[in-house]
C-alpha cells in the first residue's frame, strides 16, 4: 500500500519539476516506500504477528515506522548544518499471560520480525513473576485504513538553496535591528510514514508531516558583561512548506530584534502580587504543564512515579473536582488540524477524537489508552497511546490540550481594560512545575507592565508562580474566537527509556487576578 | 552490536563512495547498540523490552561545503546512497565557514567502561533482581515504582585522513521511588555502572523504602534562606548547569557565567570554594569512559576548576583553531570532588545546628545564564536537622538559587566522598545557605 499523498511515481515527477538539477533524485528514492517496500513490510508484520501467537501472545500489535528528517542550522550569516537522516525499523508488542514483552529491530524481513517476537514473548515470560495484575485492553474497532495530514506543498520536495535563503533571509533581517549581536535560526522538516498491524487485524498506514521553523536574538553589552537572549521557538505544526511560505517569519524576527534589545535596557520587575494576562505563546506552556500532565491517568495510577511523577487528580475525582473557574473549558483533541499531537489513529489503531477534560470549571475525563480506560470503568480509550519511534515501546502521550475561547469576541483591550497593576506575558520563559502539578513557576520571553488598563514598558526577570487549582480558578477573562491561536511544543520528555512527543496547546489570552510574580534576579 | 572488523569495514565503504562521489575531507561513524528495560509501578512489572539500532553517520566536505546524512541500513545500496547523499547536500550547500579538516591518525587508550554482562542482559537475573525490590517494597508496605536499563553500544569513526577508531561503553542503571500508602512520604534512590553485575539492587530498594517511611507525614516551614546539605542525587541534579556552561566559546563571545567584563573571561578567578575541584579522566575508575571526545580529540585528565579557581574552559576543534590553541582533551566525564579528606553526611548532619538535608531535585530549570540561577523542586525526602540531628520531614519547596552563589568561596561548609551518578563522580555538599521561594503540596 503506498503511503498519501504521494506515490512515489507522483512524488518523482513532481519532485522533478520542483526542483534544481542539483536535488537528490535518490534521497527520493530511498524514502518514497514503493509496493515492494509495502509487501516486505506486510509480510514482516504477519510473520511477527504470527509467531507472537503460536508462542501464547493472547494480543500483540506491531509499528513499522519509517522516519526521516532534514534539519538545517544556521547563526548570522552562516549555515552551520545540513543534515539529513533516515530511520526504518520494526517495534512488536506481545500480551502473554496479562504482561507485556516488546522488542525492536532495524531489520525489517520476516526473519528478524520472526526473532523479535520470540524475544518479546521471552521477556514477557521472565517477568511473570512479577505480574500482580493482568493487564485488559478496552475494546477498538478493527480498522483498515490510510491517513495522512493534508498538506500543500512537501517540505522535502522544495529545493535545500530556498530553505536556507529563508533562514538567511529572517537571521538577516533580526540582525539589521541596531544592537542585536547573535542571531541563530533552525528549520526541521520531519516525515513519519507508520504501519500499524495488530492479531485483532487491524492494518492502519499513516504519513504525519511537521515543520519546525525556530529561531534565537540575542542582545549583549560586552563592557558591562550583560545579555539578553528572545527565542522564538513553540510554532511547530503538522504542517508542510507552506507555513514557512505563508506566515510572517520577517516580522516576527524584526519584532525579536526590537524586543531583545529592549530587553537588554529594562527594568527589573518589582516583585509583589500583580493581575496579569497571559499570551497564547506563553499559556500554551501553562496548560501543556498544570492542565495536560495532571490529566494523564497513568499519571494519577502512580505508573510515571519514579520519573516524571503522579497527579494531584485522584482517579476517582472525574465528575467531582473542581479545576478552576466556570469559564474554563479544556479538550483534549486528536484531531485539531495543525496539532502535532493530530493524527488518524493512535499506536494502537484507536481512531483520534476529542473530548473535554475540563467542562464549565469541573474536572470531567481523563486521557486514556485501551489498558488505562477499564481502569475508570470506561469502555473505550480516548486514543492516547504513542511511541516516539519503531524502536520504543507505545505507551499513554499527551493529546493536543486546548483552552477553548470566549463565545464572544473579547480583545487583548478589553482584557487589559480594568487592570490597573499588571503585567502582560508572552513567549516562552523558563516553566518549572512540581511532580504532581502543584506548584509551577513560569518565565516569559518578553513581559510587560499594565498600568490603568494600558500597555507599558518592558520589565525583565520575572516569573509568575502558582498552584494550578488556584490559578485556573482566578481566571476571570478569556480572548474571543478571533484571538485563538495554536502553539505546540516539539520535545515533551516523559517515560524510561525517555521518550518525547509533539504536542499542541490551543487558546486564546487569558486574564488571572492576583497572582505571585517573583525577580528572578534578586536571589 | 558489531565489532571492530565489521564497524570500521562499513565505514571504509562509505568514505571510498564518499570520495568517488566527489568528497574532497570527510568522516564516518557507526554505531550499534542494544538497549533493555524494565519498567515497574505500583508494586508490578508495567513494561519490559529490547531494541537492537544501528546509526550510520556520513559528514563530508566538497569546497569546504559540508553535508551530512544519517541512516540505519547497512546494506551495500543503502551505504553507497548515503555517502552520495552527502555529497549532494554539500554541492548545494553554502561554504562551511568552521570547516576544520578531519582527523589524521591518532592514538588513543584504552576503553574501560564496557562489561559484556551489561550488552546481553540476563532475563531470569534481571527478574530477581526486581523481585528483591518489590519484595522490599511490600515488606515496609510501600508502593514501588521504577526503571531498569542496561544498554551497551560500540561506536566506529573513520575519516578521510586517516583516523580510525572502535570504542565499546555500556551503562546499567537502577532507580526506585517509593511511596507510602497514604500518599504522604516518598523517596528516591538510584544507581548506576557499566557493568550490570556492580548494581546493588537491594541497597537501591533499601535507600528508596527506607526515605518513603522517614518522609511521611512532612510539616510546612516558610519559604527562605536554609543551610542546606545535599545529597550527591541532589547535587546531581544541578551541576549539570555548571558543567555544561564551561564553553570557551560562549563564553568569549560574552554569553555565559564565565564571560568577563570588556570582552575577557573568567579563567583564572577564583569562583568556587577553595576545596572544590572539577576535573575530567576518562581512566576514572568508578566511571571511566571511552577515551575519545565526540569531535576524536584522543581524551585525558582535564581539570576544569582546581581549589576553587577556574582553570580551562572547553575549546572545541574549531574554536582552539580559531584561538590559536589545542582543542581540550575533554571533558568526557566530571569528577567534582574536595581537595580535603572527604566528610561523611552523617557529620554533616551531627555539626548542623539548623537546617534541611535534600535528597534530589526536581525539574530544575536556568532562568537567568549569566549567574546560572536555577529554579525547581525538593523532592522524594527533605527533612529539618537541628542540633545536630534530623528532627522531622518537611513539605517540599520551590527554590531560586544561582549555582555560583552556591559554590562561591563563602557557602560551601564541606564536601563529601563523590559518587557516580553517571557522567558525573558527585560528593554531598554542606552549604550555608541556599534560597527556597516558596512551598509545594507535592509529595
């Protein structure tokens, strides 16, 4: 089965066209899979699949996943990196006697698909011992389908001189604002082509591409020994060329420009008790922290306790607990377009949906997976599995979590309006949050001063610091359907081995009475 | 994973493709590893699992235009695909501008920190060994969770001037949390080693429940300025901010803790307590690692900071170049320890009048690179001594605190005996004060 939106016969004769005489007709080839790759690769899972199941796999799933990624780096003037990389290898998940075995292999041919599910029932085997509860997977349909996000133009299909002349173009452009020193800008491009096959004869291809464009000014006094850095780095999406082609990368950069030497010359917060209003390019961090971790159900189960942690949310608090005021309304979304978190079935083959987690304040649902939803007493999972790569075992990931607007349109003015000390919050600074989303700390990139209900001078080293039932429940404000934007951050850590997923945060500015804001410089 | 033969064989394939596409310098480095895990919660097996990769790397130069591709096949097609890859991004690439010609021959030491034992884990072993710790969860009636890894890799480097070498590492690690049944104490304890067999399951599980019972039941103290002795899990969880901003780079350029005012830096100054010394060896015995920097710099002892003085920064190939000047050889590990007979945490303890022992840290975060002030966590264990003994567990709280002011000549009372925490060697620290911002529910 050839993965949309192209087959490889389209990908070349429009790859040809597209393109310099100097591209890489084989870094086509190698990476557009043809129908011989797709049977090898069906002939792979079924051996593994088979073989899981004469050994006493009561369940086994299989990913055969196909990654590359283009990344180019660059600081002023100069490209610093080029680099290119490909990855294609096979992860099989065995169920025996209610415990899980896994293993992986970059070598995709029924021999090895064989040997690694003997390997993955032999380990399940070992640790029988230390089973104590079987594990019990939710019902899920049994699909047979292909996905794959809708984009206009394949970023690995334009031309490698147009995607550093870009980034040479926004270094240029911050550097042309007197007083920045340092400019440094990056750009990935990454193509997930994933297959997913399960006993339950579920047989799901998939293609996911994201952009990442990200780029850093910095201001430095070098007789006073002092700098200021402004980063531009959470506008990832499930995007292709055209975002870099269609968004306004030139005015962001001058505006970085303007800020970080505005920045290197302002004043210190007056730490103290302030109102303040949180961007979308800041709150996104702020519920991807306090609102998309502490939702996590095996989070709650106690199941990420010896690294990331638990929850403060009780797995019998769904229905119960108050999260914050009546005007918050959370979702978790697989389905967003843009998300990174968006895809068509999760890595167990559970068609994505969306789904409040928090309803007019309450705390309502969790994220969940087939294993984790019996646990509520649920009868479907939500579609929260995912492994970050072929080689890593698929376990519950953070779907897009998204504040919804105000129903009515609400401006950045008309939440300032009544404020008459506060402070305005974008970007991102540095976020901090305890193992159980209490306590959090979070920076900004660039903070402003709210005086009377308008915007003033830029002030540096502060942080706003709270608890996440307390803060959610001092919002008073939210921006209207016209404010709503998408941030996404591009590395979430959690798990042993560590694993990181892309994740989106939708939302609007939103307005917080009375919250702690620290001088980070001070101590 | 493979050895020298078959690594150094695919990188010679790929610098002969590489060279007939047209590369005028160019590097190649293979590596295959083995990684197993075991993973635990709530007192039972979560997940278990093996992965075999293999990662094959081409950098090559045409008219100091530099071009890379990375891939995980290693059939003869896909090596001769990757190397042209290479090429072809290079010939569209701007002039590399840092471009330093590749390695010559070189010879490097030995590499000691790899245990066969660690590559190929023993299932029925690694069972039992886990059985020792749930088992010593459920006696104390706590809730146990954690991660068992032991991974192994051997990494191949080839250029096209010459330089070949064949290093194997391996890394075996145990981490315990354990949680008291009504959900108000809970401790942490890890361990790691390159050999599997030296990991000390019982002592780790023993530390870990032995916390989760002192921990319960914490009383709330008001947020500020404590002496403080920290653990070598806690230090760990903050040197790494010291240790990775020592960029010569950086700091020339005037954006790190270590840039001087008008343009100089700070080698040379006396920073850090005149105990304290930071040093590299790759022939450490308790963590010695392949004897090699990631650029091929053959790696040797490398002090960093010597009595409290800033003695080297690290020069990458380029910047030395640049500056006239070797590159380091390292660092490739760090070993933090006193420049007297090391103090134990007990008398650490027994000489404190006031103050808290902090078993880790939890997401610590740099809010400000110029005085690498810091802010996280307490977390798994933090107790109030006074008179020279721990009085009571207190409530986690959130800190603020600059890692030079930490180090800096007046706060660090005493230092003890380092422990690996891997890449570090870290001794517990007695500090006379250390800033605390405000209070967390978290347990």
């Amino acid at each position: 089965m050839a993965i949309p939106p192209v087959s490889r016969r389209q990908f070349l004769a429009t790859g040809s066209a597209l393109i310099a005489a100097t591209y890489v007709p084989e870094w086509a080839e190698a990476f557009q899979a043809g129908a011989t790759d797709d049977s090898r690769r069906a002939e792979a899972a079924d051996v593994a699949l088979a073989r899981a199941t004469a050994l006493g796999a009561s369940y086994a799933d299989i990913r055969i996943n196909r990654y590359r990624r283009e990344s180019i780096a660059t600081r002023e003037r100069q490209v610093l990196n080029v680099s290119r990389s490909a990855s294609y290898g096979l992860g099989l998940r065995v169920l025996v006697n209610g415990a899980w075995g896994f293993a992986a292999t970059n070598q995709v041919e029924p021999a090895a698909a064989r040997a690694a599910a003997e390997q993955a029932v032999a380990i399940a085997k070992a640790n029988a011992a230390l089973v104590t509860r079987k594990v019990v997977l939710a019902h899920a349909d049994q699909v047979v389908a292909t996905w794959f996000n809708p984009i206009k133009r394949d970023p690995f299909e334009v031309p490698l001189e147009t995607k550093t002349a870009f980034l040479m173009k926004l270094n240029e452009t911050a550097m042309a604002v007197p007083g920045v020193s340092f400019v440094s800008s990056q750009i990935l491009f990454v193509d997930e082509q994933k297959y997913f096959a399960s006993t339950e004869g579920s047989r799901i291809s998939q293609r996911l591409v994201r952009t990442y464009p990200q780029f850093s000014t910095t201001a430095a006094d070098r007789a006073a020994g002092d700098f200021q850095t402004r980063a531009v780095v959470d506008r990832a999406q499930l995007i292709g060329y055209e975002y870099v082609e269609d968004y306004p990368w030139f005015a962001d950069a001058e505006k970085a420009g303007h800020e970080v030497v505005e920045k290197l010359k302002a004043k210190p917060v007056v730490a103290g008790r302030y109102d303040i209003v949180v961007d979308p390019s800041q709150l996104f961090l702020a519920i991807h922290e306090s609102v998309g971790h502490s939702t996590e159900l095996d989070r709650s189960l106690g199941w990420e306790a010896n690294m990331a942690g638990t929850s403060f949310l009780k797995a019998t608090d769904a229905g119960k607990l108050r999260f914050g005021a009546k005007i918050v309304n959370l979702v978790g979304d697989r389905t967003q377009p843009g998300g990174l978190a968006t895809t068509g079935y999760d890595d167990e083959g559970v068609k994505s949906e969306r789904w409040h987690l928090v309803r007019d304040g309450m705390f309502v649902d969790w994220q969940t997976t087939r294993e984790l939803a019996p646990l509520v007493g649920q009868q479907r999972s939500h579609g929260c599995l995912h492994a970050d790569d072929w080689s890593s075992v698929p376990f519950p990931r953070m779907p897009n979590v998204s504040l919804e607007p105000a129903a009515t349109e609400v401006t950045l003015d008309d939440l300032f309006k009544d404020i008459k000390r506060g402070l305005f919050v974008e970007g991102r600074g540095v976020s901090s949050i305890d193992q159980q989303r209490y306590n959090f700390q979070f920076g900004g990139a660039v903070i402003r001063e709210i005086t009377n209900g308008k915007l003033g001078a830029m002030v540096r080293d502060a942080a706003y610091q709270s608890r996440t039932p307390d803060f959610w429940a001092s919002c008073d404000g939210l921006g209207g359907p016209a404010t709503y934007r998408l941030w996404g951050t591009s590395a979430d850590g959690k798990g042993e081995p560590g694993q990181t997923n892309a994740v989106s945060h939708g939302c609007p500015p939103a307005r917080f009475r009375n919250i702690t804001v620290l001088n980070t410089g001070a101590a | 994973m493979l050895n020298r033969e078959a690594s150094l064989q695919i990188c010679d394939t790929v610098l002969a493709q590489a060279k007939t596409a047209g590369a005028d310098d160019a590097a190649v480095s293979v590596q295959s590893s083995i990684e197993s895990h075991a993973r635990f919660a709530d007192n039972r097996i979560t997940t278990s699992g093996r992965a075999e990769d293999l990662g094959i790397t081409v950098t090559v130069w045409v008219d100091r235009r530099r071009g890379a591709a990375t891939g995980n096949d290693s059939s003869p097609d896909a090596l001769k695909q990757l190397a042209n890859e290479a090429v072809q991004i290079a010939r569209v690439s701007p002039v590399h501008r840092e471009y330093v010609p590749t390695l010559g021959p070189l010879t490097y030491g030995d590499d000691r920190g790899f245990a066969a034992g660690t590559a190929e884990v023993d299932l029925a072993a690694r069972a039992a060994a886990l059985e020792t710790v749930l088992g010593a969860c459920r006696k104390e009636n706590v809730t146990g969770a954690g991660f068992h890894s032991a991974n192994a890799s051997a990494t191949a480097a080839a250029t096209a001037n010459g330089n070949r070498r064949y290093f194997r590492a391996s890394e075996a690690g145990l981490s315990v949390t354990a949680r008291s049944a009504d959900g108000t104490g809970s401790g942490y304890y890890a361990g790691d080693h390159f050999d599997l067999a030296r990991l000390d399951s019982r002592r780790i599980a023993e530390q870990a429940v032995g916390k989760a019972v002192r921990s319960q039941t914490p009383k709330p103290i008001e947020p500020g300025v404590y002496p403080v002795i920290l653990e070598p899990q806690a230090v760990a969880d903050l040197l790494g901010f010291l240790t990775g901003s020592l960029d010569a780079r950086t700091a020339d350029e005037g954006r790190s803790a270590f840039s001087g005012k008008d343009g100089k830096t700070r080698v040379g100054d006396a920073l850090f307590s005149e105990r304290l010394n930071i040093y590299s060896d790759p022939l450490h015995p308790e963590i010695p690692v392949a004897p090699s920097t990631n650029e091929g710099v053959p790696a040797s002892r490398l002090s960093l900071i010597k009595g409290g003085v800033l003695e080297n920064l690290e020069y990458s190939r380029f910047w030395a170049q640049e500056k006239k000047r070797d590159a380091t050889p390292g660092p490739v590990n760090y070993i933090v320890e006193s420049t007297q007979a090391p103090a134990s945490i007990d008398d650490m303890i027994k000489g404190m009048a006031r103050g808290l022992v902090i078993s880790r840290f939890w997401y610590v975060r740099q809010i400000d690179p110029r005085t690498l002030m810091l802010t996280g966590l307490t977390r798994d264990g933090l107790w109030w001594v006074e008179k020279g003994r721990i009085q009571y567990p207190v409530r986690n709280l959130r800190f603020n605190q600059s890692v030079l002011a930490m180090l800096a000549p007046w706060n660090v009372e005493a230092i003890g005996a380092p422990e690996r925490r891997s890449p570090l060697m870290v001794p517990a620290l007695k500090l006379s004060g250390f800033a605390f911002t405000s209070i967390s529910d978290a347990i």
